[in-house]
C-alpha cells in the first residue's frame, strides 16, 4: 500500500507546483531621447571632423610677384577647404563673425611677413572691396530658415612701387563665429 500512497502525495505536490510555476508577462518603456541645440555648424568642405574646431578655413593666394606691382592683387578664399559656409537650425536668426589682427598686425593693419619685412594688407566681406572686415569688428550675418549661408573672405595688397625681398610673406588670421 505503500506505493498507491506514495504516488498520490507525489502527484498532489508536483499539481501545487505547477499550480505555482504559471508563466508571466513584464511589460516596461525604454524612453528615446535627442536635444537638438539652438546653435550652428561650421563647414568648409574639409570633410569629417569635429565642426566647432575647423583648424584650415582656407588660404588667401595672392599669387607670385616680382619685386613691384602698380595694381592691387586681389585675392579670395581658395583651396579644397575654401567653401566656408555657416549653417544654423530655425532656432538661431543671426550670428556674427570676426577677424583678428593676424600673427604680424599691428593692430590697425594686418601684414603678411617673410621673417624681415612687412607688406600690409586688407580683408573685405566682397569683391569691390566697399565692405572691410576692420581688425576684431564684428559682421552680423541673418540665417534665412536655417539655411546654409556663406562666409565671403576677400584679401587686397595694395599697389606697392618699392622693390620688395624676394621670399614667402605670410600670415595667420585667427576667425571667431558667435551666434
């Protein structure tokens, strides 16, 4: 008699377990999230890469010369990362954009240098020169519905009747965008 009461406690406990072991559902939420900021990215066609630390916005060229000109040379932004271009979201109306003195200015005239001599030189916002970029002034620039807008960099040296060393005269002028 053993076995018939052996077998009904076994077969009443392994009910209660599966009474028990009944299978569940856990329903939860995992949220997504993206902060788009009120601001604006810097391109200049240089590719990938950090676009608030742009290192190479491009070069002024004013080409070879010899030892004097009677003409102004004329140059503007060039190069495979000369497309300088801001582009801002809706949020942002404007922003402005500033040009420093140079590694040789003087504070009033920026200067190209070979190391011994000076050549002055002048920025504009366009090609008739009618509009400077003045050492550290500010050119309020409107974002028209978050589009992207361009940054015109034109370089002058002025007409120069002295003989002039021969060398390479260059500069490195420092670009500030503030929106």
């Amino acid at each position: 008699m053993r076995g018939p009461v052996q077998r009904s406690v076994l077969l009443a406990a392994c009910a209660l377990l599966g009474a028990g072991a009944q299978a569940s559902t856990f329903n939860g939420q995992i949220q997504a999230r993206l902060v788009i900021m009120a601001s604006c990215q810097v391109s200049s066609g240089a590719g990938a890469g950090d676009q608030n630390q742009l290192e190479n916005l491009g070069t002024l060229n004013f080409g070879s010369r010899g030892p004097t000109w009677n003409a102004p040379v004329e140059a503007l932004l060039e190069g495979n990362e000369s497309n300088l271009k801001v582009t801002c979201n809706p949020s942002v109306g404007g922003f402005s954009v500033s040009i420093d003195g140079g590694n040789h200015g003087n504070g009033t005239t920026r200067q190209l240098s070979n190391g011994r001599q000076m050549i002055p030189y002048r920025l504009y916002l366009d090609a008739a020169g009618s509009n400077s970029y003045s050492i550290g002034q500010q050119h309020n620039f409107v974002v028209a519905s978050g589009g992207q807008v361009p940054i015109p960099v034109y370089g002058m040296v002025m007409a120069n009747p002295e003989a002039l060393p021969a060398g390479i005269y260059r500069d490195t002028l420092r670009v500030t965008l503030d929106w």
